[in-house]
C-alpha cells in the first residue's frame, strides 16, 4: 500500500513525498487506518518498522482538520532516552512541514538556556510535546506546563521504559490527563507488566503484532563471554589462528571505531574505519576499498548495519552488544548472503549481559558460547550463573491477546526499516512558538 492510499491529508502526501517515502511498512499500513479513525492502539513491532510514523501521521493529520484547541498542547509522546525524544521531533518537523505544526522535545542533560526554551515552548501552547518521564514530570511539579487540552498520548518504546523504571513515572504523568484521550502504545515485547499497564491507561484498542525477522538460517552465531579488557585478546587470538577476510566488526561509538581500528593495525591487520566523522565522499571510498577487496576488515558503527549491500561478508563481530534485537539481526543479517554461509561473533561483557539474553529470549534460541582463548583467564562469575538461572519469558506472543473487540495480526516478512529522512527547517507558521 502506498501513503497516498491512506485518507491523508495532501500537505502531509507532499511532505512524504518530499522525503522520499515510498510504500507503507507493515505497521504503517495496519496502524494508521484504525488512529484516523480514533481507535486507541497497541502495536508490538521492532525498532526500524516504520513506528514513528505509524502514529505521527495519524496524529498529525487530525491535527490539520482545525478541531483542535489552538495555542495548546494537543499532543503527549512519552519516549526512553533523549536520542529517541530528538529523532521522534526531527520526524514531526519532516512530515508537518507545509501544515501550521510547532513541536517541543524536552528531555534532560542539557543546559539552563535549554531548559528555559523548553519553559517556554510548554506555556506557549506547542501542538506537541515530545518528552522524557523524567523531564516532563519535573516540569509538571513546577506547573510549567497544561495537559487539559491533551487529546493524544503516545508511549513509544513501552517496554523499555518499564525497563528503566519508569513504570510510577508513566502512570504519573497519566495522571496529569485528561480521560477522554486517544492513547497509543508501542512496544518491542509484550512481557505482563507492559499487558497490565495497557489494561490501565487504554480503552478498547485495536492491537497490531509484527513478527520479528529472525536471521538466515545459514548464519552459525556464538559469543564470548568476557570482560571488556578480554575482548581485544580475543580478537587478537582470532586472527592469529585464521587468515579472516571479508569481516565487519561493530562498535557502539565512533571513538571506539578509531580506537580499534589502531589496535588491529598494530596486528598487522588490513583494517579501515567507518563512523560519522567521515564525509560522504570518505565513507563512499572506504565502501569501494572494501568492496573490491583492497581492505579485510572494515570497523564501524551501526552506521552501515542497515543499508551496506555486499554478498560476500563472512564474519560479523559485535565487539559491542547492540541493545536492541532488531540491531543485532541487521548486523549479522550482512553475511550469509547470496545463499552463502557465514558467521556472527558476539563479544558480551559484564554490563552487556542483560542485552543479549533479551537477544536469545526474542530469537528464542540459546546462542553457543565459545571458550575464552588461552592464557585470557576466566569470564566473569556473573557469567556463569547467568547461563544456569533460565527466568527468562518469550519477548513476542505468536497471534493475539484480547484488550479489547478489535484485533489485528501480522506475520509479515521481514520489514524494511525508515528510511533516513531529510533535514528540514522548523515549521516556523506558528511564529509565537519556541522551539
């Protein structure tokens, strides 16, 4: 289905036009129809879906009719982390482009001048209000901000918030809402606290389940259990064993990127680096060197996970833990392509720990764990334990669960995720407005 499909208004056709949008994803299709019409929602769909437009379409779309209060804040989404508050905004600032549309992020780690933009942005009224629990309660204690006139609230990444610890903060803030609301929430898993809290703020919604895409077969997936200081041993020990080629390892930081990528040249490995501080003309010559051969191994952020198109990758390294599921299979997806085989590596640390058996509990499968190599010593105790206390439950629920008349359910392919969108400008038609 294509967005012009969809009973959507032409300004908000043009701004996906403009961003290069093409057909909707799954959860985009099936989502947006039952918000247009009003219908509370649950979607239980991964990072990289679609998700953030699957309800800021709808959302900004009724926005446009003019049946909303002006000069107040009509919308409410709740998000995790501060990074997913800004893209969460970036997006809004796309699609609402040619609609008189202002937005506000407020979340915390930043400065007085930042916190008094946001002081302000929330007494001025912005349409919508993209915030941290945290952040937004505190300025709710303070009574710098007025929910009476909210008539949408969006939990986006449920489950980790309750992860967190934002359990008392969400059902805090809920407090501060108006009953007669349309409430949206989405979630990576359906664990039972997430199902009770739906019960609670949610009125008869229409839920929407993506089955995760599970990774090719033909990939022979392990780990390491280590402590941060092993992981460079480790590799060392890999290399010196085998002639790898073809390899990408993946760090969490464009730092650690530069720092490894020393460590291996001092192994004498044929190594380059990929991360953002490279322009586009740098990073399409490092992906040539790569491609023809000229470089063994390429280091990189996530950066290139989701949109590198090689066939002949075959090993994949996770120095890091990527800490969300859907992350790790599009890392590992890189090898095993073109009905070859391939491996994926996973170096798992202490503090990592958490992160990959929420891996293992989604893929529903115990990932082999490798012996450490000689002379590295012991993994970490918690380690070993770990491995013996299965207290884990099953991330995704095949079918549908009954919160109310309506019910959805999908077991699509896998999905393609959202594709990179466009810088633009603030929608400045509302000039009052601070963002």
């Amino acid at each position: 289905m294509n967005f012009s499909d969809l009973n959507l208004d032409n300004r908000l056709i043009d701004a996906i036009d403009a961003m290069r949008f093409e057909a909707c994803t799954p959860i985009q299709e099936q989502s947006i129809p039952p918000l247009l019409e009003g219908h509370d929602l649950i979607g239980v769909a991964q990072t990289g879906t679609g998700k953030t437009a699957a309800y800021l379409l709808p959302i900004l779309n009724r926005l446009c009719s003019g049946q909303f209060e002006k000069d107040a804040i009509n919308c409410v989404i709740i998000s995790p982390t501060r990074e997913l508050a800004q893209q969460i905004d970036q997006a809004a600032e796309g699609f609402s482009y040619f609609v008189p549309f202002s937005s506000v992020a407020v979340y915390g780690g930043n400065d007085g001048v930042r916190y008094e933009q946001e002081v302000r942005g929330l007494q001025l009224g912005a349409d919508m209000i993209i915030a941290t629990p945290g952040r937004l309660i505190s300025h709710l204690s303070l009574g710098n901000v007025d929910f009476s006139h909210v008539s949408f609230f969006v939990l986006d990444e449920a489950d980790r918030m309750l992860d967190m610890g934002f359990y008392d903060d969400i059902m805090k803030i809920v407090g501060y809402l108006p009953k007669k609301r349309q409430t949206i929430m989405f979630s990576a898993t359906m664990p039972p606290q997430i199902e009770k809290m739906a019960k609670t703020i949610l009125n008869n919604p229409v839920e929407i389940e993506i089955a995760i895409s599970k990774p090719a077969e033909k990939i022979d997936q392990s780990a390491y259990l280590c402590y941060e200081r092993q992981k460079i041993g480790i590799l060392s020990d890999m290399f010196k064993k085998s002639a790898l080629k073809r390899v990408l390892i993946f760090v969490s930081s464009k730092a650690k990127v530069k720092e490894l990528g020393m460590s291996l040249r001092r192994m004498n490995v044929n190594v380059n680096e990929m991360h953002s501080d490279l322009d586009q003309k740098q990073r399409d010559e490092v992906m040539r060197e790569f491609k023809a051969g000229h470089i063994d191994v390429l280091v990189a952020t996530d950066i290139i996970s989701r949109g590198i198109d090689i066939d002949d990758i075959q090993t994949v390294i996770n120095y890091d833990v990527p800490h969300d599921v859907e992350d790790y299979i599009h890392r590992i997806g890189r090898t095993a392509r073109a009905d070859r085989d391939g491996n994926a590596i996973t170096l798992v640390n202490e503090k990592d720990l958490f992160y990959f058996t929420k891996i293992e509990n989604t893929l529903e499968k115990q990932i082999r764990r490798n012996p450490l190599p000689e002379g590295l010593g012991e993994p970490p105790a918690q380690h070993q334990s770990a491995r013996n206390n299965d207290h884990r439950h099953s991330n995704v629920h095949p079918g549908t669960r009954s919160f109310g008349n309506t019910h959805h359910s999908a077991t699509e392919k896998p999905v393609q995720g959202d594709k990179k969108q466009h810088s633009y400008r603030r929608n400045r038609n509302k000039s009052s407005k601070t963002n």
